[in-house]
C-alpha cells in the first residue's frame, strides 16, 4: 500500500485540530448547566446506541430523545442534572456543597455562599471546596450553585482520582 503525501497527512491534521477547536469552543460557550445537560446526554445516547439491536430501524428524534432522558431518569446518581431539583430557588446563585453518604444518597454539608451576601461567593465557595478535600480526601462531595435550577458545578470522588 503506497504511503500518503505529506501534505495530505498535514491537511488531515490540520482538519483535526479545527474540528477539535470547534467542539471546545462550542462546549466553552455553553453555561455549567448546559455543558452537563449536553455532556449527560450524550453519555447515555451512546450508551444506549451502543445497546441497540444491528439492523434494526432506527426511531424518529422525538422517540429517541424522550428514550434517553427517561434512561437517565433511572439513574439518578450518575446523571443528577435530569434528575434537578426544579423547585423555585432565591432570584441569585447560591453556593452549596453536599456530600455522598450512601449510593444516590447526598446531604448538605458546610456553609452556603449568597452570591447577594458574599462578595465573589464563587471565588469564596471554591475555596471551601478545596479546603473539603483536602481535610478529608477520601470523602466524595460536591460543589452545587442553586439559582433556577439545582445544578452540581463541581464533584470529588476519590474512586475516580485513583
């Protein structure tokens, strides 16, 4: 098999490179609650693309879209942005934190952050994150912003950080 010209190889990578630009730029674009929507989504639509029959037709949009949100409704603790607390929160972010007691199982730990009390709640809630793990390193907790929407910004699980 003859080997492909080195401008071919550089365009190919070029073209790479710019797909990977493109996705990042679009992912960097998207709010925390987006980006996880997007990121939780995609997971179970490849898991569940992975589980489907070869040769079998494949749904319209709406049925697979209404199959993959009600496959991460039945698992609450790996895909908790479908699984949000929509209950109405106060007009500006709060910054919480929670920890991981039991499977699907989190309780609230620590302070909490206003952003109208706090001056760079944000800035003040990540460090009492990191304060969290580094006290207790082998507690899994998260870091979560109640505005509109229960949405968890930040996690530490020390079986994923073996």
């Amino acid at each position: 098999m003859a080997e492909l010209p080195a401008s071919l190889i550089t365009y190919f990578a070029n073209r790479q490179a710019a797909r990977a630009d493109r996705v990042r730029a679009f992912l960097d674009s998207l709010t925390d609650r987006e980006r996880a929507l997007v990121e939780q989504a995609a997971v179970m639509g490849y898991v569940r693309g992975s589980m489907a029959p070869r040769g079998e037709e494949i749904p319209l949009n709406k049925e697979i879209l209404a199959e993959v949100v009600d496959a991460c409704f039945v698992y609450p603790d790996l895909y908790p942005v479908f699984n949000a607390d929509l209950a109405p929160h106060p007009a500006t972010s709060t910054w919480t934190f929670e920890a991981n007691y039991a499977p699907g199982k989190w309780h609230g730990i620590g302070g909490t952050y206003p952003e109208d009390v706090y001056d760079k709640a944000h800035d003040k809630a990540v460090e009492y994150f990191k304060s969290r793990i580094a006290s207790d390193p082998k507690s899994r907790i998260r870091m979560v912003c109640a505005d509109t929407v229960y949405t968890v910004v930040a996690e530490h699980d020390p079986a994923e950080s073996s």
